[in-house]
C-alpha cells in the first residue's frame, strides 16, 4: 500500500534528487528551460486527454489507436511527469507549492462558493 504523500514531501523528494544529479543535469539555474520543459509535459498531456476523448479525429496522431487502458495509463504518466516538472519550477524558485494551491484553492473556493441549490446545470 502507497503512503499518503503531501505536497510539501513530493516537493522535498525533488529538491534531494535534484540535488543528487547536480546541477549540470537538473538545469535548476535555467529557469526558461524549466517552463519550456513544463510546457512540453502540459502538451503531452493534452494529447493523453484528446487521445482518451477520442473528439479530435487525426489519423497519423501518435496513441490514437492506442487500446482504453494504454490510453488511461499515458494520461496518468502524463500527469506524473507535469507535477514533477511544476515541482522542479518551484524549487528552483524557492516556491513552496503546497502553499501556493493552498492560497490558490482558498480563492478559487471564494470566488466561486458551492451553490447546493445549482447541480448538475440544474436548479
């Protein structure tokens, strides 16, 4: 069984392994690279969410023919690799992501409070 793991932790576990490879490999002090890095990992995402949508019909694109199950699971790695690729951002910055989606969060709740009264599109 998988432990519970915060935020703040999986950004820990980042900053160690950065650590650890050194700087020539992390490329923490190349801040354009990291959000260039980010950007492809978000793309690669979309493309696992089109591809399990199966809405854009692209004969030549790559995992489209993919069975459900492969799809879900580049869907789920695509995921994975964008958090840590966000994680690594905020290391390199100093950011404290688990501070920042706690704000974030809050604001979002605030500005859009849950309406018990509208569900589903319905009142």
């Amino acid at each position: 069984m998988k432990q519970n793991l915060s935020i703040r932790k999986a950004q820990d576990d980042v900053a160690a392994y950065l650590t650890a490879k050194g700087p020539a490999w992390s490329g923490l002090g190349k801040h354009y690279y990291l959000v260039t890095h980010l950007v492809e990992e978000i793309g690669e995402l979309a493309r696992a969410v089109i591809n399990l949508e199966d809405k854009v019909i692209e004969p030549h694109r790559r995992g489209l023919a993919a069975p459900s199950v492969e799809k879900t699971a580049a869907l789920l790695d695509s995921i994975g690799d964008s958090f840590f690729h966000l994680l690594k951002l905020c290391v390199a910055y100093g950011l404290d992501l688990e501070e920042a989606f706690e704000s974030s969060f809050g604001a979002i709740k605030n500005k859009y409070p849950v309406d018990h009264s509208f569900r589903d599109g319905r009142r």
